[in-house]
C-alpha cells in the first residue's frame, strides 16, 4: 500500500507539473517544433544515449576489478537492465537496486556491490559538478545578474561538501560516530563495511582517474546529445547555455518527488532557456525528446531482463564463473 500510494503520488506531481507547463505554451506550436526536429540528429541522440550506458557499463567494470571480475558483456546486460527499471519501474524496484540484485546474485559479496553502485553514482555527479563549475567560470558572462549564480554556488558547495564528509579523515570519523547510534537491524554494521570497501580506493588513483574520465564523457556527451536536439529543432543558443542548464536540470530532476525525474525536469528546461532567448515549445521539445530517446534505448534493457530470464536467470554463467575465477586469483597474485 506505501509503495503504491508513493507512486501515485509522484505520478500526480510529474502529471500537475506537465499540465501546468502545457497550459501555457502553445501546443499546436510545440507539436510542430517536434515534427520539425532533423532526423539525422534524433538519430544521433539515441545512439548518444547508448554510448553513454557502453561507456559507465566499462567504468562500473573498471570500479569492481579492485575486488572482483565481471565479464563487461554481462555489466552492460545488467546495466541496461537497470536503465529499463529506472524509466517503466522508477518507484517499484529501482534501477541501483536492481543493478545491485544482481552483482549480489552473482558475486555474494553485498558490500563491494553497494560500494561499487554508490561510487558509480558519485564519479559521475562529480564529474557533472567539475563540468558545472567549469561552465560557470568560463561561462559567467551568460548568467550574471540572472540570479543563477546563486544557485550554482549552493549546488556546487553542497557537494563539496558531501565529498568532504565523504573522503576527509576527521570529517569521516565524526560521521562513522552518528552512525554507531543507529542499531536497526544491524544497519550501521552493513553502512560500515560498505565504507570501507568505498575507502579502499583512495589506495588506487589509477582507478579513481579511469572512472572519473569516463564520467567526463558520459555527462559531457548527453549534454551534447541536448545540444544536438536543441540544433536539430532550430534552437538558435550556444552551447554554453547547454553545458550551464542541463546539469542544473538534471540535478532537479534528481528529486524524488517526480516520475522518473518527468515534470521536474522539464520546468527546469523551460525555466532555465526561456531566460536567454529560448521558447517554451523549444525547451520543452528538447528535453522531452532526449527522455524519448532514453525511453527508448532502456527498451533493450527489457530484452535482455526477458531473455536472460528475468530475476532467476541473471546470474554469471558456467563460463562466466571460470572467467571471472581466473582472473580473481590474478588479482589476488598481483595483491601480494
């Protein structure tokens, strides 16, 4: 009964705020601005959008060979797998905890699973936040006296510090102090363990800067793929704009009040561009449009939880277990 009146809820708040937005634009307007879209270039978003579930598939893997081998083929089935659950089955089962399911299922071991999920997770905000900041440096021009600067300078602290708590000895240790006093269901023990794991890879920068370059890519790219759309609709704006509002949009869309981030995000976008010289229809004709475009790439994500059997069958296979033995006892070798 939680769950379902939790996604009620959150359809009612994506449904009020698209009604909003669509009472005031212009339909008809917004309906040609999409029919008008290039093709070439839609195409060339959806294969954007896939490229980016390839690319965080490679640094996944790249997170969980401090610990453990996973076959990249079998990461990228999972990860998209997940993608499917985060767009048809946001509220139910999430797509980290689907992902997690099934690392777990395959490797049994939850706290490199967890750790591996979170810090997936983290290299790419940070790595959305590093391209945040930079955008504002170089970009100030583009805001200034909008009140946007605000803005960007509390997100930005915010994950400052969190990272700090995060990575900083003495900041940690006061952390790990509030959680001795949680005792539900041994909740802090399974916090802890989760963290050491995550800590471990301060001990291996080379790590930490492979996912943090393919983070790079992978939010510099689906900013791209806006701009792209943005491009192929006649959206006459610099690129710039794309690099400073799109990963305040995403960040708003990260709210868990909404379906899937729908709503949220597309008033951030119509919010955001009609500022510096967008129309409503355009803005919202972009964002909607990348979300069709990660609609449907998560589809293959549904193929392959059907063809992989569903919950039962997504575990490593025989050939899998030898391959990822193997090269668990390398690991294991080099370690000495």
């Amino acid at each position: 009964m939680k769950n379902l009146l939790s996604t009620l809820l959150k359809v009612a708040v994506s449904g009020g705020i698209l009604f909003l937005i669509f009472r005031k634009i212009d339909t008809g307007l917004f309906l040609e601005t999409v029919r008008s879209a290039n093709p070439v270039t839609v195409a060339g978003a959806a294969v954007i959008v896939f490229l980016t579930q390839a690319v965080s598939s490679y640094r996944w893997q790249t997170i969980l060979k401090k610990d453990m081998y996973v076959p990249y083929r079998k990461l990228l089935s999972i990860y998209l797998v997940g993608m499917f659950f985060n767009n048809f089955l946001p509220t139910l089962v999430g797509g980290d905890v689907i992902k997690g399911y099934y690392l777990y299922k395959s490797s049994g071991r939850g706290n490199v699973s967890l750790a591996s999920i979170f810090m997936d997770r983290y290299s790419g905000f940070t790595a959305l936040m590093f391209i945040t900041t930079v955008s504002v440096i170089a970009g100030y021009g583009l805001i200034q006296g909008t009140g946007l600067e605000v803005m960007f300078a509390l997100l930005i602290s915010a994950f400052l510090g969190m990272s700090a708590v995060i990575w900083v000895g003495p900041l940690h240790s006061w952390a790990m102090a509030l959680l001795q006093k949680v005792h539900f269901y041994g909740l802090n023990r399974k916090i802890d363990a989760t963290y050491q794991t995550l800590m471990s890879y301060k001990s291996r920068p080379g790590i930490l800067i492979t996912i943090f370059v393919c983070s790079l890519w992978v939010q510099g790219t689906a900013i791209l793929g806006h701009f792209i759309i943005g491009w192929g609709i006649g959206m006459d704006l610099s690129v710039g704009y794309f690099f400073l509002f799109v990963p305040l949009a995403t960040v708003v869309s990260m709210v868990p009040v909404s379906l899937a981030g729908l709503g949220l995000r597309e008033g951030a976008f119509v919010y955001l561009f009609t500022m510096v010289g967008g129309t409503q229809e355009q803005a919202l004709s972009v964002s909607l449009m990348y979300f069709a475009m990660m609609v449907l790439v998560s589809l293959i994500g549904g193929f392959e939880y059907v063809r992989m059997g569903g919950r039962k069958e997504l575990a490593v296979g025989d050939g899998d277990v030898e391959e990822m033995r193997g090269a668990a006892e390398g690991a294991a070798e080099k370690n000495r």
